[in-house]
C-alpha cells in the first residue's frame, strides 16, 4: 500500500507544507491549478499540475468531489491529501476515494461523519464520560424547544450549527426575549455555510480559555497526543494567534485533558492527525467542544516543540505503517507561537486587504519558521481565505519564545497591502498576554487599541528597501545565486538550506 504519488486537493500555504514533506518521502506530488490563482507559488511547488482553469463555476475548484476524483484516476495518482478547510472533513469525499480504491490522507469516513456532527460527538462523550456543558442532547427542531432548555439551564446559552465550525452558525443568547431570533439567524447560516439547519443548545460559558489536544492514531488501533496547544487569541471565533504549550496547564490537568482527548478519539477508532477541542473555565474545569478530523492550521507548533513531523505521520499512518512511538515516548521541549499572517487592515476592523505583494522580508534564524504560500509579485483576491502566511517561533521557555517573536516581527516586512503583523505585535506587548493570563474575551478586555506601531518602522522600511534593491542587482549580475535553478522555493526549505551550509 505504499504511496508513490500524491494529489493536494488545496491549495496556498497548506499544498507547499505537504509538498515538502511528500517530496522528502520521495513521493511524486500533484497539484490543482485554478483560473483564480494561475500563478501561485503552490503550482511551482509541485512536480505536476493538473489545469483546472476551465473549471465551470457552480462547484468550487477544490470542492468538485467528482472532478477531483476523476483526475486522479486519470492520472492513476495513488492518493489525496486534503489539506484543512475545503474537502479535507467531507465524509463524502473521503469515502468517495474509497470506493475508487485511492488512498485518503486523513481518517475512515465513519469518523469524520460521526465527529463532523456534533450533537453526535456529544453524545460520544457523554458515553466516554468526557465532561460536557449542560445542553440539548441532539439537534433542537425549533425556538420553543430551545427555549424550554434554555430555560432549564439557564441564560446565557450558545446556539450552534451541528455540522461546521469557524464561528459560522454560532449565536449567543443573553435572554428569552433573543432566543427566536437568533435560532432563526444561526440555522440560516448553518444551512447556507453548511448544507444543514440544525442546531443544538449548551450553556455559554463566558470567557473560557480555547485548549486543544493533538491526538494522532494509527490503523492497529494506538493512540496518542501529542500535547497541547493554546488558541484563545481569537477574534469572532477565529484564532490569530496559538501557542504550546498552555500556560494555564500544569502536569496532573494535561494528563487529564489528553486522556479525555485520546478516549474521544478511541469511541470512533481514529486514527490520522486529529483535534480534540476544549473549554476550560476559570476553575480549571473542562468541557469538551468538538474534534477536528484534520490537520489543523496551527499544526506547526506541535512540531515545533515535539521534534515531529506531522504530515509525515499522516502518510505513515495512511500506508497502513503504525504508529513509530507510543505515549511514554512524546517528548515536548520548549515553548512555541504561532502568529497567522492575514491579508487584513486592522484599523479598519480587520476588514480584507487585496492587492499585491510588492516586497517583503522574512526573518530568519535556527528557531524560526515561516510557512507561506506568497512570494513577491503575488496578487491577493478575494476568492480565498485572508491567511497568507504563518510565523512560527520556538524558545527555550515562554519568556524566550516571546523574546524571539518580538525581534522575529521586527524584521518581517511586507509591503503592498495591509497585513495583521501589527496586530501581532500589540498582542506581544501586552502584559496580560505576556504573563500568560488571558482567555478568549483578550481582545476585548484586554486590548484598547489592535495594533502596534514602531516607533523606527519608517526607518527599518527604508532599510529593508535599500537592502531588496541592492540584492535584486546583485542577482542581475550573477544569476547563481538561485538554489534551484531558477525554481521558487519556500522560506521554510530556505532556512534549511542556508543552516546546511
């Protein structure tokens, strides 16, 4: 069952990271190209592209499961690697790949199925005694049966759409006098976000802090995780900033939450990469919220303070491999960031920033990471989500880490669009979030003002310009500098390559 080629079904920052470990693997890797993004740094990325810029517009590139099908067994390519987002938790395709005898990098279709429900990963958890917020115990048919819970619970409570995430289909209700019209709202944005009206009813919980648990399994029935990452830095429900270890976390809770986190994952027989999300109020208590049956966009903090290579892991796991470890044997060493990259106008209410990328710098040292799909000259549409890149950095402790960031976000500069870099810099200068004390109401109790300006940032634009301009011409007259032969390669393999030397 070994895999020789591999399909992308993404694109952006995800489709290059797969690429650089299927490639390391020495697996022949494919990607989609798209009318959207006929010139994406991805496409260059890959050994192979497949031309979708003829693709008719009524089903998304990336959500076309029979076209995608189709062109696999066309080009006999052996699997598919999802990504997050699009297909990647699609039950659907991956049972569809199944059935066409391609190998799926991700879990059965059973799991996704039962853990993309959430009224039925909550009854999951109830079963496995994992603690649940009080709730519904399935999918509530209409206002007044979520007013009479409501009522039984007690206000505030939480809407939610039973199939999706994001923040989409989500309502918080403070009184009777709201709840109709907020079931009204959050199962008409269920069903347009995710083909389902249904929603279900918990208690909210204010201000919790956002904890999850890496889980991976493989296919002889072992599971582990792989700790813990916090992601409470979060803007209507969508996370900016995640870091790991958790500082609210001490050795006796993490072992509690992982082994609720691991029985989750057994009551399905996961196995792949996958996220087991919590809340955790300000008694230390916690409750379980859903489970991402994915890579997940904060993996790389993980990998940074374990040493593994996740994505590796996936394909390992998806040949039928077992697991190469086993709990006593993770090792989680330092501390680690992760700060999302968004084309966004912070002073504008983190409205979309399009245009294009006209120059940028990124900073480099043994204990930075950056996983891009932008290079200069890229154009930034409104066709895809704003996230253009991640900074990730590692230290010896949060205090080092944060140390490292602050400088790391100094020298990373990009110029030709908003991005949320001054947003991460305010956070850092922040000294709730420095001392590790906030939850995900920090951007509303904690931060006045979302961005940060420097007070020499003229002057290191300046500096960061002349110095483009002076290696721009410097490569004019000796075109060996490029590493690969005139190829785009990611910031991320050039680190590696300059650290080898």
């Amino acid at each position: 069952m070994k895999i020789n080629s591999l399909l992308i079904a993404n694109r952006g920052e995800i489709a290059i990271r797969v690429i650089q470990t299927a490639k390391l693997m020495g697996i022949e890797t494919w990607v989609i190209k798209t009318s959207k993004e006929p010139n994406a740094l991805y496409l260059s990325a890959a050994d192979k592209v497949i031309d979708f810029t003829d693709h008719a517009e009524d089903i998304p590139e990336f959500l076309d499961i029979e076209k995608i099908v189709a062109a696999v067994k066309e080009h006999n390519i052996s699997a598919v690697h999802p990504g997050y987002g699009f297909l990647a938790e699609s039950p659907v395709f991956a049972q569809r790949c199944e059935d066409e005898n391609i190998i799926f990098i991700g879990p059965s279709p059973e799991a996704i199925l039962k853990m993309g429900n959430k009224t039925i990963a909550k009854q999951l958890a109830r079963k496995h005694k994992v603690p649940l917020l009080e709730g519904s115990l399935g999918d509530v048919k209409d206002p007044q049966e979520a007013r009479e819970i409501a009522k039984k619970i007690g206000y505030p409570v939480i809407l939610k759409a039973a199939s999706g995430g994001g923040g989409r289909g989500m309502r918080i209700v403070e009184n009777d006098g709201e709840l109709e019209k907020m079931f009204k709202m959050a199962s008409s944005e269920a069903a347009k976000a995710f083909n389902d009206p249904s929603v279900f009813v918990e208690k909210y919980v204010r201000n919790p802090r956002h904890i999850e648990f890496q889980i991976f399994g493989d296919k002889q029935g072992n599971i582990i995780h792989l700790g813990e990452r916090e992601c409470s830095v979060q803007r209507k429900h969508q996370k900016l900033i995640e870091e790991s270890p958790s500082a609210a976390l001490d050795k006796a809770l993490r072992e509690k939450m992982g082994l609720a986190a691991i029985n989750i994952a057994k009551s399905v027989n996961y196995y792949s990469a996958g996220t087991v999300e919590f809340l955790l109020d300000s008694d230390n208590k916690f409750y379980f919220m859903e489970m991402n049956t994915r890579i997940q966009v904060e993996h790389p903090v993980t990998e940074m303070v374990t040493g593994l290579d996740l994505i590796e892991l996936q394909i390992r796991v998806a040949q039928d491999e077992p697991l190469p470890l086993k709990q006593k044997d993770v090792q989680c060493n330092g501390w680690a960031f992760e700060f999302r990259i968004n084309a966004e106008d912070v002073q504008a209410g983190f409205s979309p920033s399009l245009g294009t990328i006209e120059k940028m710098s990124l900073p480099r040292s043994k204990n930075i990471r950056i996983d891009s799909g932008i290079q200069e000259g890229a154009v930034i549409t409104p066709y895809f989500d704003s996230m253009i890149a991640k900074l990730i950095i590692h230290g010896e402790n949060r205090e080092k880490a944060i140390l490292y960031s602050a400088n790391a976000l100094k020298k990373l500069w990009i110029k030709g669009l908003k991005t949320t870099i001054p947003f991460c810099k305010a956070v850092l200068n922040n000294n709730s979030f420095k001392k590790g004390n906030y939850d995900t109401s920090f951007l509303q109790t904690e931060m006045k003002i979302h961005y940060f300006q420097d007070k020499d940032a003229e002057m290191l634009a300046a500096f960061f310009a002349t110095y483009d301009f002076a290696r721009n011409l410097k490569e004019d007259e000796d075109k060996t500098v490029d590493f690969d032969k005139g190829k785009n390669i990611t910031p991320w393999i050039l680190n590696k390559r300059l650290k080898s030397r």
